[in-house]
C-alpha cells in the first residue's frame, strides 16, 4: 500500500515536472519564439497559455515595449571641421523577433551596442553636412529628422524599428570653447563695424541731401526777397517821384531836413563843413525867406 502511494507520488510528481517544462506563457508586453535544436520552429504566439516539448524545444522571449538607449556624448565635426560634444537619446522596439534573434543573438546589450553604431554613423554624417548655426538653431527639426532617415534602414536589419532620435544637448567641447567664442567675437566685431559703416554712409547721405535741400531753399527765399524788395524798391521810387513833382522845393526841403537828423542827431557827433555849402542852405534860410 505504501509503495503504491508512493508510485502515485512519484507519476504525479513526474506529471507536475513535465507540465512544467512543457507549458509556457506570453503575456502582451512579450514577443516569443520556439527554438528546436537553435533553429526556429515558430513565431507567432499570441498572449495567453502555450505548449513546447520538453528538452527538446526552448522559448526566448523578448520585450515587446518601447526601449530606450542613451549614451555618453559624441564628439563629431561640422562642415567647418568644428568639433561638438553631441548628446542624444533614441527610441526603439523589436518589431521582428526572429531577425532580432539571428541577427544579435537576441542579446539586448548587444542590440543596443549596435543601435548605438549606427545612430552614431547618422549623426556624424548629418552634422557634416551642416555648419554649427544650422546644426543648433535653424534646422534643427530638419536635422534630427534626417539623423533618423539615414539610420532607420540600417536598424531594419536587425529586426528593430527606430521609434525616434532626439539630440539632448549640443555644446563645444573645453578644447575648443574658447576660440569658438573668440572667433564669435570677432564675427560679431566685423558685423558691428559693417553696421556701423552703413550707418555713417546712410547719415552722410542723408546729411549732404538735408544741406542741399537747405541750399536750395535758401537760394529760393533770397530771390523772393530779392523780387520783394525790387517791387518795394520801384513802389518807393514811383512813390519819390511822384512827391518830387508835385511840390519839388519840398521834397528838397523834407530830404535835408532828414539829413541834418541823421548827421546830428547823436550826442557828440560833429560835423566840420563851410557854412555857405549847400548843405546848410535851409539853414541858412531860417528866417522863413526863399
């Protein structure tokens, strides 16, 4: 009776064993695949409960989310051979577990490795192409979408799929720093005395079109005048002359009257003349007589 039970045991233990090695799961987040003797003998597997052959048949399983690779810095050279420390991350998944599997062993340190080469590979060539303003500020976008498009292709033969590739951080290495921000300087030296240039050119332009414009106004304001006073100047004359012929010994007598006024009129002022010079004829003529 004991041995009985005890065989009972030892079937169902052998049972238990044997389910054990036989049955295998795969879960939604899991890509698997059935290997006989290292050779692939089956692929699809959809989550849930599955069946393989005991020491005969094994299952490798792989992640089937989104994985991440980030790396230490790169240091590449622009297409002014400027050198920069690159710092990205790429985004990746399996997509064909068996060529993932023959092609890396299905070794995820290894994969990564790989990824890593040829997301490098990509970097090095875009950033050659462009010069520093380009690679950090203008096509940036451009850049990082050309970076995945060269690398994409190559990650397809190991059976992954490039999800995307992001440029983290861009900065000059210590080697380097200086002289770039010196020869920035410079740059920005240059750009300022041109500016600076332009602006004298513009001011003296515009300075030389002010003086001309003033000239000219000028010129026409004194022929205006000039008109004016000539109009005043013949008025004056007709209005003289006709004072003049109507009463000629008055108007002799009012223009030495303004003489005298303007000769003698100032304190101190003296006047050496003969007294029978004609000057003095109304003078001389005081008392009222012709």
């Amino acid at each position: 009776m004991n041995n009985g039970r005890f065989a009972i045991f030892v079937v169902g233990g052998l049972l238990i064993v044997t389910a054990g090695l036989s049955l295998f799961t795969v879960n939604e987040r899991e890509l698997a695949i059935k290997l006989q003797f290292g050779e692939v003998v089956q692929t699809e597997h959809e989550p849930g409960l599955h069946v393989k052959i005991p020491v005969l048949q094994n299952v490798r399983k792989f992640p089937r989310r989104i994985l991440t690779i980030e790396d230490k810095p790169e240091r590449i050279f622009t297409a002014e051979r400027l050198a920069l420390q690159v710092d990205f991350f790429v985004k990746w998944r399996i997509v064909d577990a068996v060529q993932f599997y023959t092609s890396t062993g299905g070794n995820l340190n290894m994969a990564s490795d790989r990824l890593s080469e040829i997301i490098k590979n990509a970097i090095v060539t875009e950033f050659g192409k462009r010069s520093v303003q380009e690679a950090i500020s203008v096509e940036r976008a451009e850049l990082m979408r050309d970076m995945l498009s060269t690398a994409k292709d190559t990650a397809q033969r190991l059976g992954v799929e490039l999800i995307d590739v992001r440029v983290k951080q861009v900065e000059f290495p210590d080697d380097v720093r200086n002289s770039v921000y010196l020869q920035m300087r410079e740059e920005r030296a240059r750009v300022a005395a041109e500016r600076r240039a332009e602006g004298r050119e513009i001011s003296e332009q515009m300075r030389s079109t002010a003086d001309k414009e003033r000239t000219i106004i000028l010129a026409d304001a004194y022929r205006e005048s000039q008109k004016i006073r000539g109009i005043g100047d013949a008025t004056a004359a007709e209005t003289y002359a006709n004072a003049y012929n109507k009463d000629p010994e008055f108007y002799a007598f009012y223009r030495s009257i303004d003489a005298y006024r303007k000769s003698m009129g100032r304190p101190g002022d003296i006047l050496i003349l003969d007294p029978e010079n004609e000057f003095f004829r109304y003078l001389n003529q005081s008392d009222g007589s012709r």
